[in-house]
C-alpha cells in the first residue's frame, strides 16, 4: 500500500471514529430523554450503529474505489512510461561504446562522439530524477545510510565538464547521513550547479565543508541581496535574469529540506556568498 492511500484510509478513519462517537453519544441522549427506549437498549444502539455504517459506506465506497483506481491506473502507466524512456537512453549508450572502439584513433569525431555521450548522461540523469519525483508523489521514499563525502563526490563528478577553471576545495569530516540519497543528491547537485553559476569569472573559486553538522557551500560573486534571501527559495525566482534556467534549483532545495527537518542559512562576507544546510536532524550517531 502507498502512503497516499494510507493518508486516505487514515483520514476516513479519523472521520468515522469521530461520526460514530457523535452518534453514540447523540443515542445515549435520547436514551435518557425517551423511557421506552430502554426497554429496548441494545438493540436500539445496535440498529442506530448499523444504519449509521450503511449510509458512511454507501457514501465513501465509490469515492474511494475511484481513488483507487485512478491511483493504480497512474502508477501502471509512469512504470510503462519510464521503462519506455530508458530505453532509447541505454540503446544510445551501447552504440556509443560501441563507436568509440572504432573511432580510437580518429580525435576529431571520438571529441563529437564524447559530446554525444555526456548529452546522453545528462538525459538519463534527467530521466533518473523524473522516476525519482513520480514515483515520491506515489509513494513512500525509503532511507537509507550513506557517506556525506561519497555523496558529494559522486555529484561533483557530474560537473567535471562544466565547471571549467572552477577551483572546488573540500573540507570535510566525513559523516554517515541516514536520510532519502535521491532526493539528498539532487540537493547538492543544485546547490554545486548555483555555485558554479553565480562565481566570479576571475578565479572562481567554491569551498565545500562539513563541521559539527553544518555543511557549507561557499562561492565567490556578487552578493545575493537582502531583500531577495527569502525569495531565492521561491520556485521560478531568478536575482540574476541574465543566466539560464527557471530558478526551481533552490526551490527544490527548500522543499527537501523542509521535509526532512533541515534548516538553511545563507549568509555573506566580503567574498561571496555562504549556503548552510544544518544536517543534525539526518546525521547517524
């Protein structure tokens, strides 16, 4: 069972524990303000119950059966969708490894073929964190443990090609974190993408470290103004119309965040600009 029809079934039972203590209490009035009705306790309350539960299910079983449904209908076909969009993503990949054999000794077209291939990468990363949101919104995500250095590592890696002279230092003590990896990765890639968006084009420089459960992303560039700190968590906000993209990067940060009891701090200095994320609440002992 997924944790929306858990959420539903919760809620019905909420609304008929309530109904039915109302009527329970409504019979025990007129129990006591009608004599001849206590002749005839039991199956009096008993007949009161049963009419009750006949009208509540009569009422709730077809609204239910179609969450039901539709809530099924909807998980068969983003599994069918996905498994489909994978696909042509894993074929591409194939025939690339496939081509880069016979093209090792061609520089020209193996530098084309490789550009291929990371678009390919970016498309099934792509892919990756659409079956990651369809399948949180239809269901419970689970956690698990992993290492904080190992995550950011692997979501540094995804930069290599992009952050160009981009110095990224790393301090960090390295942690077990107990929380959602997906949703975990998909914070530090955007926070890592905005750091390396909004640095300065003379020595760009990032500092990434990790002390007493406070991890920080630091970059050098213009200051996020005042008035804007909250709204940088807003989705499609942008400080910086300029650059590319639909400023969700820090929205999708929020909503993680929010969710998993993580509170964030932006701070500045005369350098730059200071992202904190306070990770006690998902650090393992």
């Amino acid at each position: 069972m997924n944790f929306k029809k858990q959420e539903i079934l919760i809620s019905v039972a909420v609304i008929f524990i309530f109904t039915s203590s109302l009527i329970i209490y409504l019979n025990n009035i007129l129990l006591d303000n009608f004599l001849f009705l206590k002749e005839h306790k039991f199956l009096f309350s008993t007949i009161l119950i049963i009419f009750f539960s006949i009208i509540f299910l009569t009422l709730f079983y077809p609204l239910l059966s179609n969450i039901f449904k539709n809530d099924l209908d909807m998980g068969k076909r983003v599994k069918t969708t996905l498994h489909e969009l994978n696909i042509p993503s894993s074929t591409i990949k194939l025939n690339i490894q496939l081509l880069k054999k016979d093209l090792y000794n061609d520089g020209k077209n193996l530098k084309r073929l490789q550009r291929v291939e990371l678009a390919n990468e970016n498309l099934i990363k792509l892919y990756e964190n659409l079956e990651y949101e369809i399948k949180k919104g239809i269901s419970k995500v689970d956690f698990e443990k992993f290492s904080l250095i190992e995550a950011i590592k692997s979501s540094l890696e995804k930069f290599e090609d992009i952050k160009k002279d981009t110095k990224i230092e790393l301090e960090i003590e390295d942690v077990y974190l107990n929380s959602d990896l997906n949703g975990f990765l998909l914070v530090l890639d955007n926070l890592i993408s905005n750091a390396i968006k909004y640095n300065t084009k003379e020595n760009p420089y990032i500092k990434i470290s990790y002390k007493n459960g406070i991890l920080s992303f630091f970059n050098k560039g213009k200051l996020i103004d005042a008035k804007n700190i909250i709204l940088v968590f807003d989705s499609f906000f942008q400080e910086n119309s300029e650059k590319t993209g639909f400023g969700l990067g820090l929205a999708i940060v929020k909503e993680f965040c929010d969710k998993n009891k993580i509170s964030i701090n932006i701070d500045k200095n005369d350098f730059g600009n200071i992202i904190s994320l306070n990770l006690k609440n998902i650090k393992e002992p």
